[in-house]
C-alpha cells in the first residue's frame, strides 16, 4: 500500500515554521554536517520538527508545500510498515498513522519548550543548535514524545521499539507510557530511566542516573506479574532531581521540590520541600608506600 496522508497538519506545521524567530535560526541556507543513523524514524521526525538544523528548511517555504507534503508521506509510509506486523487490518492502520500525523504540530510547539528548558536551565548550553543537534536528553524526549502518541493509540511495541532505539544511541530509557509535562529537560542524560506508568508535572528538570522506577510488582492469583497498574511516581511540577536519585513506587512527589543526588525515595513528599542526605560517606585516604 502507498500511504498518503490527506490531513491539515501540513498547513499547520507551515504556520509553525513561520512563527520561529531569533534565536531559532531562519536562514535556510545554512548547511550542518549530515549525521545518518539509520533510524529512519528519528531522521525524518528531526527533519520535521527542526528543519533548519537538518538541512531541510526548504520545506519551511509555503513555495516549497509540496516537498513537505512527501516528507510527511515518506514518515506516514515508514510508520504504515512499522505498524503492519502488529496490525493486520491496512485500513485500520491508515486511520492510525493519519491521527499520528495530525499531531506533529503540537508535538512540535511542545518540544520547542523543551528546548527554551535546556536553553535556560544548562550554562554550558551556547545556543538552541547545540541542544539540537547535540543533547542526547533533547532527542530522547523528542521520540518519546512521539511514541507516546503510539503508545496511546494502542501501538505499544513499535512504539517501545522507537523509544528503546533511542535509549541506545543516547543511554536515556524512556518508556513509551510514561506521561512528560512541558518544558522538561534531562541534563547530561547517562542512566536516566524513566517507567511507564511515571507521570511528570511542567518544568521539571532530571539529571543523569535518575530512576523514576518501581519499587515492588503485584501479581495474579496465578503468579504471574501484574500489566497496567499505577507503579511508578509521580512528579509535580517544578521540580529538579539530582544526580543518581531514585524515586521508587508509586508515590508522589510535590510541586518546587528538590531532590537532591543520590537520594533514595519511597515515600511521597510535600509541595516545597528539599530532600538530601544528611550525612555522606566519609573519604578515606591511604599513603601508598613507596
């Protein structure tokens, strides 16, 4: 089947282009070194999302409408054979990839937040370029974001298999299921894990080695492990989390918390409270003999 897509999101996403200002670059002329990994998916969504930093700001010109319009069939037809196996019914999975698409403007406005978070929430980041192209946390909320919709739409193992191929080319593990806020940023991004039923609240910042995991698992009367139940936290919004934090179970932790590294959480926590370890390990030091 040759997938074409017939929505507005096409217009939409015209619009969107057309409100990106300083400091998003605008001149589509400029040309950056092509990365190609082979994740088609990745490749096509970037080019979509942020097409001046992807050698694509062509498609931004409303002249240019009908080479965007093959961009989004090209995605359309990728996530139409990516969803096959697991769907047999074309006409179904035509319907899917269609409410997908239509969603690639608001998933867009949601990332261009996430990008002012980074932006304003790391001094090392120099400008939006760099976090595009660059931060591993930025291209994994990017596919989680969108697999999330998958994920939703009842596709939940292409969806998990989108999100895992992220998690190998920039160790940050996010489960399709998870529920993220806006303006969320992973800073450094090694070792986050993030668990399917987590829910994140608006401007909450993580750090690597965070776990947003589960403490213990429910089973059936037969023995066999619990699907679908609340097992994971839930974060309010601003909030930042410290480096090697584990928030464990399905406890809450509050709005302007602040966790800081290496804690270990079980239990919820209230609206304006900074958690921390009292006391640290003492360091030992040995003379070597020489």
């Amino acid at each position: 089947m040759i997938y074409k897509y017939k929505g507005d999101a096409i217009e939409r996403l015209l619009q969107s282009y057309k409100k990106d200002k300083e400091p998003y670059i605008t001149d589509i002329s400029i040309k950056f070194p092509k990365q190609d990994n082979g994740f088609k998916e990745l490749i096509t969504l970037k080019e979509l999302f942020f097409p001046n930093y992807w050698n694509c700001g062509f498609i931004t010109k409303s002249e240019n409408k009908e080479q965007l319009e093959t961009k989004i069939d090209e995605l359309g037809q990728t996530l139409f054979y990516g969803i096959l196996p697991y769907l047999s019914d074309e006409k179904d999975i035509g319907a899917i990839v269609d409410k997908v698409l239509n969603i690639l403007p608001d998933i867009r406005e949601i990332l261009k937040k996430d990008l002012e978070a980074a932006y304003k929430g790391d001094p090392a980041a120099k400008d939006y370029t760099e976090i595009i192209r660059s931060y591993p946390g930025f291209s994994a909320i990017l596919v989680q974001r969108f697999a999330h919709i998958l994920y939703k739409l009842k596709v939940t193992s292409y969806a998990r298999e989108l999100t895992e191929r992220i998690h190998s080319m920039t160790g940050v593990d996010i489960h399709p299921g998870a529920s993220v806020g806006e303006y969320f940023f992973i800073d450094h991004g090694t070792g986050v894990v993030i668990g399917e039923t987590t829910e994140i609240g608006n401007h909450v910042r993580i750090y690597q080695g965070v776990t947003l995991g589960a403490l213990h698992f429910e089973k059936d009367e037969g023995g066999t492990l619990k699907k679908g139940y609340k097992r994971h936290p839930t974060i309010g919004n601003n909030v930042v989390i410290g480096v090697g934090a584990k928030i464990l179970g399905g406890v809450s932790i509050g709005d302007h918390v602040s966790i800081g590294a290496n804690s270990w959480i079980e239990e919820d926590i209230p609206d304006y409270t900074t958690v921390f370890i009292s006391e640290h390990p003492k360091l030992i030091k040995k003379q070597k003999e020489v």
